[in-house]
C-alpha cells in the first residue's frame, strides 16, 4: 500500500483541470439526458406516431436504451488508445463526437417527413452518443484523479462526477423553459430541437477549455517506463488484455457497485417524468421543475460526498449511499403518489442526495483500483459495462412493470435488487484510498484484484 505523498500540482492548474473535466462532462451529460428526457416527453410521438401513447413511450426508450449499448465499446476503445497515447487527446475526440451527434439530432426529420427512416437515424446517432460517452466518463475522472492531492482525491475527483448532474440540470432546464414558454404543439413542432442544436454552441466552449489543459503527469511517467523498457525480451501486454488477466476482480466490484447507482439514477430522474405524469396525474411542467430543483441539490452535495470520503474511506461512504436508496424507494414512490409539488421536490430530492454518495467516491473509488497503464481501460470498462444491465434498461424495465402491474410496488423493488448486488460488491472489496496513482505495475496478491508477481510487465 502506497503512502500519500504524491506532489500536488499549483492550485491554479489543478481548478484549471477540474473545469475542463466538469465542463466537458457537464456538455456530454447535457447531450445525453436530453435525449432522455425528449425520450419520455415527445419522441414517442416524433418518431413513433403509430403506437399507443405508452407503447410508443417503451420504444423511445428503447432507443435511449441503444446509447447504453455503445458505450462497451467507447470503453474499450477508448480505454485502450487512452491508456495507449493519454487521456486528453481521447477526451477532446469524445466532445466532438458527442456534440456533433447531438446537433445533429437536432437537424433530424421525424416520421412524418420520411417515415421509419426516422427512427432508424435517431437510433444511429443515439449510439454515436453512447460510444462517445463510453469514453468520456474514464479519461475525464483520470485526468482529475492523476493530477491531483492523494490526501484530497476523493473531493477533486468528485468534480467530473458533478458534470452529471449539472447536464441534467442545463437539459432540464432548458427544456422546462421550453415548454413553459412554448404551447404544447409549439414545442412537439420545432421547440424540442432548440437543445439539441444548442449543444454545438457548448462544445465550442469545452474544446476552448479542455485543449488548455496538460497531459496527466502520472501517466507521462508511466509511458516514459514503457517506453524505456521496449528492449526488454517482455513486450507490454495490451491494456484490455492486462485488465481482465490482473484486474478482473476489480472489474467485477466496478460492474456491482454501478448496478444501484446507476437504475437508481435513471429511475429518479428519468422515468419520473412517465409515472409522475401518467400514475400520478402530475402535469410535464411539475414533473420537469421538481427534477431541476433536486439536480441542483445533487450537484451541491456531490463534493461534500466526496470530501466525506477522503476522511473515512470510498466504502463507507458508497455503502451508506446504497442502504439509503433502498430505504427511499417505497417512501420516494408514495410522496409521488399524492400529486403535491412539494411532495415530489422532496422525493426526487433526498433520492438524488442518497444517490451522490456512491457517485461521489465513484470516481476515486475506480481509478486506485487499477495500475496505471491500465488504468482507463479498467474504469471505463467496469463502469461502462455495467451500465448495459443497469441504466440502458432502467426506464425501460420501470414503464414495462407499470404498465403490466399498475403500481410502482414492482418498480422500487427492482431498484432494491440492484442495491442488494452493489452491497455485496463494495462490501466484498477493499479501501482504497491511501493506494498511489503513481503506482505503474499492478499490486502483488497481497492487495484486492491482483494475482500477479510484482516484477511482470504491465
């Protein structure tokens, strides 16, 4: 276990850092939860027009469900060409392609103009959008992680992780001013593209910030050894196949602890817009401002989280998140069931509160899994992986047991499954936050999720 004595890097370069990762996280979040919001709001109608209201409603989700498919493989590809030549030049490729596909949502005729074209282009660019947000999530919280304070990790690297809810607020918000302004066929016509076409604005500012920015030092270092041992009889083994050889423990444990996390998520964020509207007679405008509301609550606690986890370990923390979510669920779906405003701000609220404390430590939790050269490929993929059985399916599986039951019961306890395997997970792994980044080869067998000797080439 490696002591935390890393430098830090100047404070001025290390916020520098911060706001290109949250700024371009922000953007790309932005990007993909307005295509779930749009999703539960108008796409059903836009693009499947033919269906039953709640039919159409489980087929546009089933295109939000093809993003998650991409993002394995933004993972490894990106995983591997990351840990390959660095995580900044693989971050500014991952904006340009999930901004040009956003925009070009945006731009995209409906069913209407040239029939089920439609919805095969839509579902085109939803996995564009998948693939490069399959890629971001990993290189961003690197980036962080790698450049900052060992003894701060867990706060610092929270910051990406707020990127998520800060898109959900800007999507969000965008959208509620929208329809707030717009009469409904205003918005069905053109108003719903007005988000998506703004996304090219936005990209324009996270390049800007994000090409200021310098390589990760720790992965410097750890190329410049690779590069220095090339001579060796002992070629460097590809980062994928290093991952699954050494790491695979680790992996799993990433793959268990987002299964919570990640259905809760979409559940209290997503598909609240379905039930609040159809179960619980809320109208879209309510549902929209009580998710606004609790994103920006979220977005605030997020770094308390991930204060709180530098002082007593990522598992504590991750673990108290998950029991608390669990806990909420039947509670969460009975204040909705009264129909009050107040009622739902607080519902969506506290869930979103309880969700920040796995998602915060998230980040610091995955990078001190992984040896460095190894390090983006084994986040990415167990945090991506995992999103294929966990989110992509979220909102899908949650409208499909409330149209076939009629009640939430069945919905809040699928997310309590979920929170029962990402209980086992982090309760099964180690703490990790006294371990250094610096650390180029993997652990020997004396540390979680390694079972190599410490001389092998990594």
């Amino acid at each position: 276990m490696a002591s935390e004595t890393t430098a830090p890097p100047p404070p001025a370069n290390l916020k520098r850092i911060v706001a290109a990762s949250l700024i371009g996280t922000t953007i790309e979040w932005y990007d993909f939860f307005l295509y779930g919001s749009a999703a539960a709001l108008v796409f059903n109608k836009l693009f499947f027009p033919d269906s039953d209201p709640l039919v159409g409603t489980l087929l546009s989700f089933l295109t939000y469900a093809v993003g998650f498919a991409a993002r394995p493989l933004g993972a490894l590809v990106f995983g591997h060409y990351g840990d390959r030549i660095g995580r900044k030049k693989l971050l500014v490729l991952s904006l340009l392609l999930m901004g040009g596909a956003t925009c070009a949502i945006g731009l995209l005729p409906t069913h209407a103009t040239i029939g089920t074209a439609a919805p095969v282009l839509l579902t085109v660019l939803r996995l564009v959008q998948g693939f490069a947000l399959g890629g971001e999530w990993g290189g961003a919280v690197l980036l962080v992680s790698e450049h900052g304070d060992a003894r701060r990790r867990g706060f610092w690297a929270s910051w990406p992780q707020t990127g998520a809810p800060a898109g959900q607020l800007l999507a969000t918000g965008v959208l509620s001013l929208l329809t707030a302004l717009l009469s409904d066929a205003a918005f069905t016509s053109w108003g719903w593209r007005v988000p998506f076409l703004l996304s090219g604005v936005l990209v324009i500012v996270g390049l800007w910030i994000r090409l200021s920015v310098d390589e990760s030092p720790v992965f410097q270092q750890a190329r410049a050894q690779a590069e220095a041992r090339k001579t060796d009889a002992a070629p460097e083994k590809l980062p994928l196949v290093a991952v699954l050889r050494y790491h695979w423990r680790d992996v799993l444990v990433a793959m268990g602890a987002r299964m919570a996390e990640n259905i809760s998520y979409y559940v209290i964020t997503a598909f609240i817009l379905v039930y609040a509207t159809t179960a619980a007679g809320v109208s879209k405008q309510t549902a929209l401002n009580a998710v606004l509301i609790a994103s920006a609550v979220h977005f605030a606690v997020i770094p308390l989280w991930g204060a709180l986890s530098d002082r007593v370990g990522r598992r504590p923390v991750y673990l108290l998140g998950a029991a608390g979510v669990g806990l909420w669920m039947f509670p969460f779906f009975s204040l909705i069931d009264t129909g009050g405003f107040g009622n739902l701000i607080v519902a969506v609220t506290v869930g979103l509160v309880l969700h920040g404390a796995m998602y915060a430590p998230q980040a610091a939790f995955f990078s001190e899994m992984f040896a460095t050269r190894m390090r983006y490929s084994g986040a990415s993929i167990g945090a991506q992986f995992a999103s294929v059985a966990a989110g992509a399916p979220a909102p899908l599986v949650a409208t499909a047991l409330l149209s076939d039951y009629g009640d939430s019961t069945p919905i809040a306890l699928y997310v309590i499954a979920a929170v029962v395997l990402t209980l086992i997970a982090v309760g099964a792994a180690k703490e990790t936050r006294h371990r250094d980044l610096a650390d180029v080869t993997v652990r020997t067998g004396s540390e979680p999720g390694a079972t190599r000797s410490p001389d092998a080439r990594v």
